[in-house]
C-alpha cells in the first residue's frame, strides 16, 4: 500500500539507530525524503544516505540550540510536511530516587522532553506558511505506567504525551494534526544492548541480562518485544494522509502489556 508520502518532507529525530533508523528507513521506502536528525551516523543510517533518499544532519538534540540548527538545515530544502519526534534516552535508576540527582533529572527532561519542544517550535513556523503538516512523537508506555527504576524518564514521557495533546487541541484548526505513538519494550539496544535496560537490572539484581529480558517479554500477551519496523509502521501510516482526519490520539504498540482500558 502506498501511503501518499512521495516527495514529502520529513525530519526525523534520533535517527541513527532503533526506532528512528527504522522511522527513517520506512519513510524512505515509501518516496519520502527524509532529513535524519542525530548526533552520529552509523553504518546502516550510511547506506541509506548513498541510496539519495535521506540527508543526515549531525546534531545533538539535548542542547538548546540543536533543534533549531536541524529544522534550519531541513528547511534550506523547501516545505516541511511531517516531524518525527523520536530522540531519547533512559537510564536505569537501580539505587532508587534518593540518588537521582538534579543533573539526571535536567538531563532526561532536556532530551527526553525538551527536545520535541523546541524541534515543534522551530518547524511551526514553517507548517504554518505552508498550510499544514504533521507531527507524530514516539513517547512510550511509561509516559502511563510510573516505573520507579526509570522514574525521570517516565515523568518526561508523561509530559510529553501532555505536551502532544496539548498541542493538537491548538493546531487541528490550523491543519497540522499532532499524533504520538507509546511503544512497550521494544527489540533495540536501548533495551538489549550492551550496557541496556536489560543488561544494568541483571547486574544490579546479580542475574542474568537474557533472564530479564525473557521475564519482561512474558509479560506482553504476545510473549515478546515489539520489533522496531512494527513502530515504525504504525508512525508511518499516522505521517500520511491515509490518518488524515486523525489527531490528538496515543497508539498503543506493546504486545497487549497495558490491560487496562
């Protein structure tokens, strides 16, 4: 199915890698052309660049000035159709809140949160002169279900889905629908690298990093985790007209985790 997306515009946030590689990698697939937005590229994000389909702009998106360097750099190529907030990071907190420190806090709401906020604000203005546009944010299950091991990250994301909502109240009338996606525990490194949300909780509880994740995926109805092409579709679709009368809606995508209504 094509998705109407040929020729678009879209910045894409995070995008070296898991969801937003994915993100970037689907849009491309279908005629995008994408502006991928990260600190470093890596080889998969490479290879799309050659294809001819996707610019990467190198950025750090947790400084105050970053956003407004990426949307600039996408705009010297004309319209901005769709912004794919994406960017974010989570550390497991497994010595509990006492020791979350103001520093971890600031740094979470700046990359988790503060960066949606000033990517939306510096493409705004843009969507605007141009008649419309889209924005979709992958927030997550925990911006709804407070988990003290990531408790910083869980309150960014609870903003951010606030944020989003918020905004799509403001900017329906103008034409630009405002979307965001909440994905559980999804197949990146995020969760099952080295050094991932899998790895920190079996050595701070003495087990076994292949335990943790095992335990966590029986918890999804389906028994795993969610793959990130299965986002990445899910925030394609909300990117094209085919949602065209859709906005200020959350999609769930965590393998029936979530069993409350």
């Amino acid at each position: 199915m094509r998705l109407g997306l040929d020729g678009k515009r879209v910045v894409v946030t995070g995008a070296s890698k898991g969801i937003g590689l994915a993100v970037t990698r689907a849009l491309a697939d279908e005629g995008a052309r994408v502006i991928a937005g990260s600190r470093a590229s890596s080889d998969e994000l490479r290879l799309l660049v050659d294809d001819g389909s996707v610019r990467h702009v190198a950025v750090d998106l947790g400084r105050p000035d970053g956003a407004t360097k990426l949307i600039s750099a996408a705009a010297e190529e004309g319209r901005l159709d769709v912004i794919v907030n994406n960017v974010g990071a989570v550390k497991v907190r497994t010595r509990g809140f006492l020791e979350v420190t103001d520093d971890d806090w600031l740094e979470s709401f700046q990359l988790t949160f503060m960066s949606s906020v000033r990517t939306v604000r510096a493409a705004l203005p843009h969507m605007l002169a141009a008649g419309g546009g889209t924005i979709v944010t992958v927030v997550s299950v925990n911006a709804f279900l407070p988990d003290p091991n990531v408790i910083d990250y869980s309150a960014a994301k609870a903003a951010l889905l606030n944020f989003s909502k918020a905004l799509s109240k403001e900017l329906g009338p103008k034409n630009i629908r405002v979307n965001t996606v909440s994905p559980g525990p999804v197949s990146t490194d995020l969760w099952l690298g080295h050094g991932g949300v899998a790895d920190t909780v079996a050595a701070a509880g003495g087990g076994d990093a292949d335990a943790v994740r095992a335990g966590q995926a029986s918890l999804a109805a389906t028994g795993r985790f969610t793959e990130p092409a299965e986002v990445a579709d899910l925030v394609v679709l909300l990117a094209s007209e085919r949602a065209g009368n859709v906005t200020g809606a959350d999609f769930l995508i965590d393998g029936g985790l979530i069993t409350t209504i």
